[in-house]
C-alpha cells in the first residue's frame, strides 16, 4: 500500500465545501468516487490539509490517500485528471512516506481573499471575487491588519460553530495587493481557525468604511466575543492558495 500527496485546484462555485455531506456534491465525495472507480468499487478515504465551505475555492489544497495500484506516480496526474469533473484539477501527485498526514503534517496556510472594487457589477466575476463598490480607506486598513500579526487568541474572528478549544493562532503576514479594480488581501500564519479569514476581512472592511477605528483591534481581540468584530465576507471571494510542509 504508497500513500499519495496531491495538489489540488478547484473552482468551490459548484460544491457544498470539502468535506463529505449527506446527499451533497463536495470535492472530498467526488475524488473519493473518482478514486473508488479507479479501484474496482474499493472505496479509498481521503483526508486533506482542511475543509473549506460551500463557494470557497482552492488554488493548493492538499489532500493523501492510499493505493494498492502499481501505477507509476507520473501517470496518477493524467489518470486522475481524466476522470474528475472540469471544476476540480490535480496538479500533482507524488509518492509520500505512509507516516505523511495532509491536516497534521501542515505547518502554515495562505489564503488570499479577492475584492472586486468597481461600481459596476461584472457577471463574470460573481462566482471569484467579493464586489465592493463602496469607499476604502486603505491606509487605515493596513494599520489596522498589523495588529492582527503576532500570535493572538482569535475567539472573536472564528464562528460560533468552531469546534476546537484552543484558539491561539499565529499571523506572519498579511498583504494588501492592488491591480487595476482588484484588491486581493494575502493571509499567511501557522493556521486559521472557522471562517477566521473571512471575518477578519469583513472586519477590515470596516475599518475600512470608517466604522471601526484601527486601534479598535486590539480591543476586539481582547474581548474574545464574536458578536464584537466585523460581519463574515461573503465566501465567493476566499482562496485556499496554499499549504505548507517542513
């Protein structure tokens, strides 16, 4: 039995999040039907770095699985690929030690959220960017991301519906990245916590809209209330952009 890292993309627009629901299209129930196919009706579990919800997109999502199949680890790409649907893709497959875990194994994530910044709406771009029509003080927006860096305690960015107990999480970047209408805001850290990324940018829209001061953050943070930060951005504009190893 190879265990298998892969490196996936997909478009999230047509799926219910990653992980496996009853009677629900996700990535995780389609490769898995795409895997079990390939071995003769076997079914072959796959576990990845992390679920993402219902129209968030990935461009690095990393998942392992296990195959008794002697195909060679070139030709899994190619095999994989001609069989998934055209909105999700592998683009790679290499052979890992059996001790290799997807989620565990993980040091740190990026996410890159996508605002499209124009007064007139594009049909095009509803599915892979968050339109935002209104004013943004940027620079306001920058400072208040710096307070977010560091290690923190993130109860009031994450849902309700968080399930982990311990909610430190460590921050090492945060970006701001502007071309032409587009503002794509990079996260980098050692994890994130449920909807975290997206309730810190709801957070900065804010600020940005002059509803929260930036010096608000730390204050927030403090209070370890969700009802106390910014609305939850809407998923459509969330990547899953990469995953990182040791």
């Amino acid at each position: 039995m190879q265990r298998y890292k892969c490196i996936i993309t997909y478009d999230g627009s047509g799926f219910s999040g990653y992980q496996v629901q009853p009677n629900k299209r996700t990535v995780q129930s389609v490769l898995e039907a795409v895997l079990a196919k390939m071995h003769k009706g076997n079914p072959i579990k796959v576990l990845g770095s992390g679920r993402t919800d219902a129209g968030v997109h990935a461009k690095g999502q990393v998942i392992h699985f296990d195959s008794p199949l002697l195909i060679p680890e070139e030709r899994w790409e190619t095999a994989l690929n001609s069989m998934l649907p055209e909105d999700i893709s592998v683009r790679s497959v290499m052979k890992v030690e059996s001790s290799f875990h997807a989620r565990f194994d993980a040091v740190g994530k990026e996410y890159r959220y996508v605002l499209h910044l124009s007064a007139q709406r594009d049909p095009f771009q509803r599915n892979y960017a968050c339109r935002y029509p209104y004013p943004l003080n940027l620079e306001d927006m920058q400072a208040a991301s710096k307070y977010f860096l560091g290690s923190h305690d993130f109860t009031s960015f994450c849902s309700a519906k968080t399930e982990v107990a311990d909610k430190i999480r460590t921050i090492e970047a945060i970006d701001f990245m502007i071309e032409d209408d587009h503002l794509t805001l990079r996260f980098v850290g050692d994890g994130f916590l449920y909807n975290m990324v997206r309730i810190l940018v709801g957070t900065l829209l804010a600020v940005g809209s002059g509803d929260f001061l930036p010096e608000d953050m730390p204050v927030i943070l403090e209070k370890k209330d969700r009802r106390v930060a910014g609305k939850t951005a809407p998923a459509n504009g969330l990547y899953l952009w990469e995953v990182f190893y040791e």
